[in-house]
C-alpha cells in the first residue's frame, strides 16, 4: 500500500513537471521575452513601432505617456525606483536627472546602431559622450499662422502679444517653452535668472493671456486644423501636419531666434529590465525604426542614415527639416536653479489663473 502511495506521488509530480514544461515551451513559442516598460512624450512614438518591437523581440511593452518634462520628473519621483525602464527627457531634463542620479549608464556596446546619429548631435554638453543619453527627435517651437484667417504679418515670438489675436492662440501647455518665447521677444535668454529681467518678463507674460485661447501640448494641430485658433506656438512636426491639412497654415520660424529642442532616450536608476531597455533603445537608433517614427511625427531627425533614405519630401520641407540657420540662431534651455524655477512657476501660475 505504502508502495502504491509512493508510485502515485512520484506519477502526479511527474505529471506536474511535465505540464509545468509544457507551459514554459507555450510561454517561449508565444514569444513572451519579458516586458518594458516606458514613459514617453504624448503623440510621439508611434504605436507600430511598439508593435514591431514586440514583434521582432517577443518583449511587451507597457507604455505611459506624459506632456511636459516637469510632468515626467513629478512621476518618476513619486514612484518606486525602477518602475519606468525607460524615458524621454529633453535635453535640459537630462542633465538635471543625471545631476540627481536617476539615470543609469548605456552600455554602449549594444548600441550597434549608434552610429546612424550625426555626429553633430551627439557629445551635446548637457551629456558629454553620450554617457546616459542617445538623442531620439528634436525640433523647434515655432509660429503657426492661418492666412486666410490672420491679416497681420507674423515674423516672431513677439507678434503673438498683439491685442489684434485675442482669444486666437493655441500654445503649447508648457511652462519653460511659453516663458521662453516670451523672454526671446524681448531679445533675453530663455534661461534668464537675473530677478530684476523676470519681472518685465512676467509684465509681457501676462499681455499674452487674452490672446490665448487654448493651451494644449499634446495635439495643438487640431485646434489649428479645427480652426478653433487660428494661430499658435507650437512644436515644428504639429505645424507640419496642420499644414497638410490646411495649406493655409504656414510655419514660421521666429526672427528673434527659436526655441529649440532634443528629446533623448534614457533608462532610469534600477530599472527592472535594463536588458530590454538596451534593446529597445538599440532598435529605436535603426534606421527603418527612424523613418516609420518621420512619417507619423515629423520632427527634426538626428538619425541621418534615415534621413538619406526620406529623400527630398523630408529633406525640403521646412516645417519638417528645420533650416540650418534656424538652428544655428536658435536656444536650448539650461537646467536652472530652484530658486529662479520657482518664479518661473510663479509666473506661469499667474498666467493660468
């Protein structure tokens, strides 16, 4: 009997094994290969590029998405460390999140593709050597203007303060971008700190409010398409397809030197699949990935094996491929200091009451 027992013990654990194996094979032939998951610009990435990335990896990507770098720096700081793998701060953000210790180092040998990014782009100073960022997109923060709407000639930041568009603006939900618009019309620094300077600042700020209509950074070309504004401060690649639906939308860099930007792929301290986030940010540097995010958000492309590839409808449209000389006369923001942060936000808060 004792016997019996035993043989029918050794069989159900057998049996046990056997199904547990059978699950882990279903498991590998499903393509499951873990997960990712990543914090990531709103209207940015393109949902078959995630697909692809699964497809291709068998990895699952988890995605989450955010509308200004603050917004992501809140979040990743409310969390447990490692509940984002990776994210996509701009080029300020980096800087301030290495000086926090909140990123972790690339292990640039699985950056096979690196390669593919210009040179130009790369060694920016907020992360010299690329040590803990590789550039995604980049842009400008430029003028849209409806001309069968507005009569009025538009050249720069500071034609938006005229009483003329009251309640005709669609601007971008972002605090360091509008407050820089405003310093740049005023032929300042966007990363001014002199507190005497701020305070004209935060005078011309508030002349912008009744011109404002809507404030929205995650899709400020449907107020423009719509004809809700009939114009706006806006990221270049909204312009860019507000204008292939209405060409009498025009872009228009500002004379007094554009807002520029570089949003870059990062992986975030004790990130639980770091692994994955190599592979993911390695397969985000091929070139074919480059082209399909282009097609679907066209913003300023580092990657210049795929800009090759786009050929002229990319390369010639200046709302797409900002000039050179835009860039050339155009500014980064600097990671700044608590203090000058706080009246920034003061003044913002001012403007949104």
């Amino acid at each position: 009997m004792k016997k019996k027992l035993i043989c029918m013990v050794m069989t159900m654990m057998l049996t046990a094994s056997m199904l547990a194996g059978c699950g882990a094979s279903s498991k590998t032939a499903s393509g499951s290969a873990g997960q990712l998951n990543v914090f990531v610009w709103t209207e940015y990435v393109p949902d078959s590029v995630f697909k692809k990335f699964e497809s291709e990896t068998g990895i699952k990507v988890n995605v989450s998405t955010y509308s200004s770098n603050e917004d992501m720096l809140a979040k990743v700081k409310s969390e447990a460390a490692g509940t984002y793998d990776i994210v996509q701060p701009s080029d300020y953000m980096v800087k301030s999140m290495i000086a926090q210790n909140m990123l972790e180092k690339l292990d640039q040998t699985k950056l096979t593709n690196l390669g593919n990014i210009g040179s130009q782009y790369l060694n920016a100073s907020y992360d010299p050597g690329n040590v803990y960022s590789v550039p995604y997109q980049g842009g400008v923060a430029a003028i849209a203007v409806n001309t069968s709407v507005v009569k009025k000639e538009i050249t720069g930041y500071a034609d938006l303060f005229d009483p003329s568009l009251k309640n005709s603006l669609v601007v971008l939900d972002d605090y360091r971008a509008v407050i820089g618009m405003t310093e740049r019309s005023m032929g300042l620094s966007m990363n001014e700190t002199d507190k005497t300077k701020l305070a004209k600042v935060s005078d011309q700020l508030m002349k912008l409010k009744d011109n404002v209509k809507l404030y929205d950074s995650d899709s400020p070309k449907s107020a423009l398409i719509s004809g809700d504004c009939s114009a706006g401060f806006a990221w270049s690649a909204e312009i860019a397809l507000a204008m292939e639906e209405n060409p009498d939308i025009k872009i228009v860099y500002p004379k007094e030197g554009a807002y520029l930007f570089m949003d870059n792929w990062c992986i975030t301290k004790g990130a639980k699949n770091y692994d994955a986030a190599m592979q993911f940010i390695n397969f985000m540097l091929d070139s074919e990935s480059a082209q399909m995010v282009s097609k679907e958000f066209p913003y300023l492309c580092p990657n210049t094996k795929a800009v090759a590839a786009m050929g002229s409808d990319y390369t010639d449209n200046p709302a797409k491929n900002p000039p050179a000389d835009v860039i050339a006369s155009g500014e980064y923001l600097e990671d700044l200091d608590s203090d000058t942060l706080s009246i920034y936000n003061d003044m913002w808060n001012k403007l949104k009451q």
